[in-house]
C-alpha cells in the first residue's frame, strides 16, 4: 500500500471506504471475514433509527469490527448499541464520554450524512459527510492504537517544522475535538502521522518507522515515547 494516497482528495464514498478497506489490509491483525458486521447484524440499527443511512452501513460492512481503525481509542458504537442524545443519533463516544459523535436525526435519510460533534457546549458540526468522518476516525485510531509499526512521541519545534516540509498534508483533517488543539496529519508513501502540539503519533508500513521519522525530522529532535519492537 501507498500511504501517500492519502495526500489526494478523496472525492466519493466509494473511494473513502476503499481506502479503509486498504487500510485493514495493511494494518489489521485480524481475518478479513471478521472486518466487518453482517447486513443482518447492520439491520439491528433500525431498531433505534427510522432510516439507516447507506454510509452508516458500508462502514460497518466493510471495517467496522476493525479496532485498528474504530476503536483503539474512542469507540465506533455496535448497530445494536447506537443512542439518541438531542436529537442526534449517537454513533462514535469518546472513551471517557467527554464528547459525541452522531448524526441528526433529520439527516438520516441523506445517503451520506453530515456528522456533528458535542461535548460541553452545543453541538457543531464535524464533517459534511459520513464518510469523510469514517476516514478521519480510521486515521486517528490507526495512529493512535501503539500496534505493530506504531511510535509516538514528543518533538522540539525544529522536529515539527521539519516534518511539516518533509511530509505532504493528508487530505482528511484529524477529529475537530478538543477544540483548542493544534492538531494536523501529515503523510508520505511510507507513515502517517498525526501531529498534536509537541506531541506525535504515527503509523508505518515497516519496523522501521521511528527511525524513518527521526531522520525527516532532523535536525530537530523526537524524544520516543513508544518505538515498534524490530
């Protein structure tokens, strides 16, 4: 897989939901029958939803038993454990319930929904599509589950300038929560990264990613909280 695909937009659900499909297929440690739900398993949403839309079930089809890309962090909720909060179909939590993701209950018809976003304040919106929020949820979990080919970090500021120059902008933005987080994810043909503050969280095709890293990031410096076992 080329990583690098993901510096290209991504214009249709079909080419977002391939590109999780090529995901799981480079970073899942798990049989590709048990990538996804069953179709009757995803009919279990229309006990709670008076529609499902057809983003909502390719993405359960397709990766959603996926953990490296729906739940080593926050939680893509089960079809038969989805909520109502506000008018919101509740779908994504974060793992200590400080914040929601979900689509309106008006929006449900749409084939591929917007996604809003609440936590303390009112909710807002996440993305235009669902889709587009599937790809940002596998990214940021991708880079934050510490599987194989995973490293973290915390980099000086020459560090994040130099990958910031070494390293094209993905194409998907990371989850707009906490707010006040500088927060971007950069790619290349071999890792993603996503880059929080000081802090860095990335995933690589081969063993070798953090000194991969640290070399497109001199001459700044990556102290290594977490480095792949070779």
């Amino acid at each position: 897989m080329d990583l690098s695909q993901l510096s290209q937009e991504l214009r249709e659900p079909e080419a977002r939901f391939a590109m999780l499909l090529a995901l799981a297929e480079a970073f899942s440690q798990r049989p590709r029958r048990s990538w996804g739900y069953a179709p009757k398993e995803i009919e279990l949403c229309r006990d709670l939803l008076p529609a499902v839309p057809d983003a909502l079930a390719q993405w359960y089809f397709t990766v959603g038993r996926v953990p490296e890309l729906t739940s080593m962090q926050n939680r893509l909720l089960a079809p038969d454990d989805l909520e109502l909060k506000d008018g919101v179909a509740i779908l994504y939590v974060e793992n200590q319930g400080c914040a929601f993701w979900g689509i309106p209950v008006e929006a449900l018809s749409q084939d591929d929904p917007p996604v809003v976003l609440g936590d303390a304040g009112d909710w807002r919106c996440e993305a235009d599509a669902l889709s587009k929020f599937a790809l940002t949820v596998g990214l940021s979990e991708l880079c934050l589950s510490g599987r194989r080919f995973n490293c973290s970090g915390m980099l000086d500021a020459a560090a994040r300038s130099a990958l910031f120059a070494a390293l094209p902008a993905a194409q998907v933005r990371p989850l707009q929560w906490p707010a006040d987080r500088e927060a971007c994810l950069r790619v290349d043909a071999k890792t993603v990264v996503l880059l929080e503050a000081e802090f860095l969280f990335a995933a690589g095709l081969q063993d070798d990613v953090a000194d991969y890293l640290a070399g497109c990031a001199s001459p700044g410096r990556i102290i290594w909280q977490h480095r792949p076992r070779s």
